[in-house]
C-alpha cells in the first residue's frame, strides 16, 4: 500500500482505522487471487476437437488447446546417451528387452480411434501410438513423476495415466506375460535347484515359496459391497487394522512370480486363500509337481501333502528349531 494511505488510517479514529484496515485486506486479497481463479486449467487436450474459444467470451474452465511435440522413442534413448545403464535406469529394462516386450504386447496395446469414416480420430497434436504407451508407462513404474513424464514425451498429463492403463489391460490379456505355475517337472526341478543353491543345509524339494500380504485399499462403500457380494465388516483386517485385499503369490528363488491371486478381503486367512480354487487345485492333481517337490510356506499354512511349513512349538537347541530356522529363511 502508499505510505500515504497507511498513514491517514493510522491517524484516523481507532475504530474507523480498523475497518479501513480489513476493507483494504479483503479487498487485496480478492485481486491478489481473482487471476488464478479466471485462469482456464490443463484438462486432457490432447482428445479435445473442439474450436478455439470465441472472441468476446469468457474461455472456459476445462483447457485451452495446447501445442504439444510428440516425441520419438528412439529419439528418447539417443538423448540418454550411448549407455545402456542410463536406458536400465530411466525405463528398468534395456532396449534390446524393450523391443521384445513391445513386440509381445503390440497386438495387445490397440489401434487408434478411428470415426465412423474410417479417418484418424485423435488430438490436434497428433495420435499416442506406437511404442510412445508402452515407454510412458515404463518410466512411471521406474518411478518417474507423471509431470516430468509428459514433458519429455511431449503428452498431456492424464495421458500419462491412460498410457499406463494401457499398458497394464496389454499385459494382462497378452498369454505369454500370464502368471501361471510351470507344470514342466523340468522347469519345477530347475527352481529347486535354485532355492537348493541359496540354502545353506541344501533344501533341494523348494518347488516355490508363497506367502500372503495385505494389499490396502480405501473402505468400501455400500454399493461397492453389494456388487462384490462381501460385507463390509469382510474387507477388515483385525490384525493390521486396516481395509483392504489379500494378495497370494508364489515365487522362485529370484523373486519371479510364478503364480498370483487376489481374490479374497482382508479377512481371510492365507490358508483360506491358498485352499481355494487355484494353485491348491493345480498342485493336488496327480503328477502335476515333480516328485518330492513343494511349495514352501509360513506357519500362517498348514503343512499338508502340497505344502511345506515349519514345526509349531518347537524347542530351541532342536532339529526341529533349525529346520525352522532354514525353512524361513529359504521361504524368505
């Protein structure tokens, strides 16, 4: 404010003063942010088709059309330099894994919108096609930022989300990526001897170790529950206090996944959820695992013909209490 003015409020009555004091605050305050407020935000423009906002009229609060470059994938790794390691980095896998991936997933990852004419449907800046979904997607699992993302391959922001959409609905109709137990004796007998090399008194039965984690998710709502026909009180884990899904996987001595489900609330057990229809089923059929192989599990299982867990209440200083102590960390 002048001086001048901050001036006569002070010598002005106290009360007068006051009022002058917080009109002229409000006042500020309202022009300070009234720009911001008038001030059109970056909706998904990369789809918009619409003509530019007339002359005269207030534009409105969705987008303005924004001119945008569509990067190349190649040119994206030429600027990473010439080596690998900055691609591994940027993207968790080398070019030569990316093109393989891209050539599995291509049938799997769509074709542009097309109208009822057969012409290209798609954004003033150009269609996202090609290996451009797949290389968003990628560098946002590597743990890159959505908005630094869609600066350096030239999308909006929520195409960045789209992109990675499609990448998962690819990867999950693609067969070759299917998580599914080898039933190969030879592939199975492969994995013990993995497990077998980790294991310190040479564990050479380890067929795959799996265990359950909970998977959190925000309380479902009453509409939610009715379609999924699972109350609301099923989605609740006592132990960790918190909502969410229960999460069951197997896997090698790498950490590869050789098998998941998610199909149970928080409030079934890792046995419920292993007993059910799935890799229980699958490991119970005659001559399905190599002999003497199986699974390996936490005390959270029960020790049955498919599977292998730890003693319960064992004595320290035991054969029992290192066999334990093994198993866990083979497990682990």
């Amino acid at each position: 404010m002048p001086g001048g003015f901050v001036s006569a409020m002070e010598t002005d009555t106290p009360g007068l003063g006051a009022k002058r004091k917080s009109i002229a605050f409000i006042t500020t305050t309202i022009l300070a942010i009234a720009p911001s407020t008038f001030v059109p935000n970056e909706g998904d423009d990369d789809d918009d088709d619409d003509d530019d906002v007339p002359s005269g009229h207030m534009p409105p609060l969705v987008s303005w059309h924004r001119g945008r470059t569509r990067k190349t994938v190649a040119g994206i790794v030429d600027k990473l330099g010439p080596y690998q390691h900055c691609v591994r980095h940027a993207y968790g896998m080398h070019s030569v894994d990316f093109d393989k991936l891209h050539l599995l997933l291509q049938p799997f990852l769509g074709s542009p919108n097309r109208t009822a004419e057969n012409k290209m449907k798609g954004a003033k800046n150009g269609s996202i096609t090609g290996e451009l979904p797949l290389t968003v997607a990628l560098r946002c699992f590597a743990g890159g930022r959505p908005e630094d993302i869609s600066l350096v391959h030239g999308i909006s922001h929520s195409k960045v989300f789209n992109s990675i959409w499609k990448l998962v609905d690819a990867v999950n109709k693609c067969p070759e990526r299917a998580f599914k137990h080898p039933e190969s004796h030879v592939e199975q007998q492969l994995i013990a001897g993995g497990f077998k090399g980790k294991s310190f008194p040479g564990f050479s039965v380890c067929a795959g170790a799996i265990d359950c984690m909970l998977i959190w998710i925000k309380k479902p709502n009453a509409e939610q529950c009715r379609i999924s026909q699972v109350g609301e009180k099923k989605w609740f884990c006592g132990q960790k206090k918190k909502f969410g899904v229960c999460l069951q996987a197997t896997c090698n001595v790498d950490g590869k996944f050789l098998d998941v489900a998610m199909e149970h609330p928080a409030s079934a057990s890792d046995f419920l959820a292993f007993a059910t229809p799935g890799l229980c089923h699958e490991l119970e059929k005659p001559d399905f695992l190599a002999p003497r192989l199986c699974p390996f599990g936490d005390n959270a299982y029960v020790n049955c013909q498919c599977m292998a867990t730890s003693h319960r209440q064992s004595t320290a200083g035991t054969n029992e209490d290192h066999c334990d102590f093994f198993h866990s960390h083979v497990s682990v």
